[in-house]
C-alpha cells in the first residue's frame, strides 16, 4: 500500500461513447476522492479497441469533464499510444514462459464457458499475429480489498483460467494495459464502477508479478436504469449536455449519497465541487444498492 506516497487518482474512460450520467458519476467520485485527499487526478482515454472507438467521443468526453470542472493535472494519455509498451512486456512474458500463444477457436471457447482449461498451454505454439497471447493464472486464489466492497476472493485458475492479454485480432486486453499505464503514471487509488470489481483479481495478478504495489481500490455502486439494466454507452444511454451542467452535477452528487444541501442546486460549478470536495464521505454510499437513475429525477 501507498501510506506515504502522494494520493494520485485518474479516470479512464473508452471511447466507445459519450460520457453519460453513468460515467460522470465513476469521474466525479473519482476526481472528489483525489480533491479531498489532495491529491492528483488524471484522465486516460483507453481507446484499445479501435473498431469500438466512436470518432470525436474522447474529444467529447474531455470536453464535458471540462464542463464540469474536471480537468486532468497531468498530460492526457491515449493508450494507442502505448501499444509497443504493452507489447514488451508480452514478449518478456512469453520468454520467460508466464505467457503463451493461442489458437483456440470461437466455437472452442463458447465450449469452454468463459474458463480458459489451458488447452494451449503446454503446445509450444509458435509466434503468430493471429494467435491470442494468455497469461497463466496463479494457483493460489486472490483477494481483492476495497473501501467500499467486501472483500472479494477469486481462484483465477477456476474462475477465469489463464487470460487473455492479447486478443486474435491483435488489441491488447484491458486487464493487461489498465494496470502497465497505472503503474506508469504512479497511480495510487483506482475509484471505478462496481462492474469492474470482477477485473481486480486479475489485475491483482499482474501486479503481482510486476513486484508492483497495489493501489487502494473503491468500486462505486452502478446506476441502474429503472428496467435495472446497467446504464452504458451500449445501452445508448443520452449524452450529457452541458448547458445542463450545474442540474446535472448536483444530481450526481445525489446519486452518490453526498446529501448535497438543497440551497447548494442554484450554485454554479466551482460552488458545487468545492462543497462536494470538502465533504465527500464515500462510506456513504452503499456498496450493495444500486443507484436506481429514476429516484434522482425531481
Ligand atoms: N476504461 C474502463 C471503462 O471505461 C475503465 C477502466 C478502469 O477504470 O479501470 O469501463
């Protein structure tokens, strides 16, 4: 853990659509514990998966955190821009036989219910662009702590298998490249949408193997539509407006269980993150409940 070590936070949204209400809430609790901590928050576009890429949503995204308030203290990092960085340390662990190529096909893995038995694992299968890459799961199970969640305990070997760093069609995983950039932005505290509390125990594993410290971790709870599905950019979820941003950011102060004083919906932006800064007490969210968005509209 990082006791010592200056607080540095980010926000990492893909671009696979505009930000929308969902997303401002992981960016402003996000931003809220860096500010209350004094701390750094940076953002990251993770554009990974160009063909999912939307053109214009990570100028859009940037320019809506913009709207409200939130501005990255640090160089804006695209991770297309990182992809021989990812690469390296692929090879390393191929050579050092952590990772392996993979052949399986579509209709294999459908077979395999998303637990990877290690098929490929011991076929030595050489070098080839349209092979995906796994890294070997540990055997020992993992436990991913957070300030919110109960602890969570997964046996990668029974619960994922040997995962994917580098995809057939060549894009390098998310598990892998989320926790190279955070390390090499020094990333302290990762605060993120409970749906990607089942990713820590393999991003766990990988710093693990980096000899990294971990960050602290904090999954907020995930806005559900009043049907209960997750808001997301899939679901088509409506762009935020910024003329409507001071409405909508003292909603999600609401929405993050802040109690933000009523007196405090007329404020202009500063007015409202200094408040939310100063009082941000994330304890009170609850880490089982879902934000339901109907309950936060007037
Ligand atoms: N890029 C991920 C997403 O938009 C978030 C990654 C993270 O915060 O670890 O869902």
């Amino acid at each position: 853990m990082h006791s010592a070590t200056p607080y540095i936070g980010r926000f990492a949204p893909t671009p696979s659509g505009y930000l929308h209400f969902g997303s401002l809430l992981a960016a402003l609790a996000s931003y809220l514990d860096a500010r209350h901590q004094q701390g750094r928050w940076l953002i990251r576009v993770e554009d990974l998966d160009q063909p999912r890429s939307i053109p214009g949503a990570s100028e859009h995204i940037i320019e809506t955190l913009a709207c409200y308030g939130m501005y990255s203290d640090g160089e804006i990092i695209f991770q297309q821009d990182r992809l021989t960085t990812y690469q390296a340390q692929i090879d390393q662990w191929l050579t050092t036989g952590q990772a392996y190529y993979c052949d399986c096909s579509r209709r294999q893995l459908a077979e395999f219910n998303g637990i990877y038995p290690g098929t490929c694992r011991h076929r030595q299968l050489p070098a080839a662009a349209d092979h995906a890459v796994r890294l070997i799961a540990p055997k020992q199970p993992l436990t991913a702590l957070d300030r919110l969640q109960p602890p969570l305990t997964q046996d990668l070997a029974t619960a994922t298998g040997d995962f994917i760093i580098r995809r057939r069609d060549g894009i390098y995983a998310y598990q892998l490249a989320v926790v190279l950039d955070d390390i090499a932005q020094g990333v302290t505290d990762v605060v993120r949408g409970a749906d990607l509390l089942d990713s820590t125990p393999r991003q766990q594993w990988i710093y693990q193997l980096l000899g990294q410290p971990l960050p602290r971790y904090l999954h907020i709870p995930l806005l559900l539509r009043a049907d209960g599905e997750k808001l997301s950019k899939r679901l088509g979820s409506t762009p935020l407006d910024p003329a409507q941003a001071p409405t909508e950011l003292f909603r999600a102060l609401q929405a993050l269980a802040q109690q933000p004083p009523l007196a405090l919906r007329n404020a202009n932006i500063a007015e409202q993150l200094e408040w939310a800064i100063a009082h941000w007490r994330p304890q009170q969210l609850s880490p089982t409940q879902n934000l339901q968005q109907d309950s936060l509209f007037d």
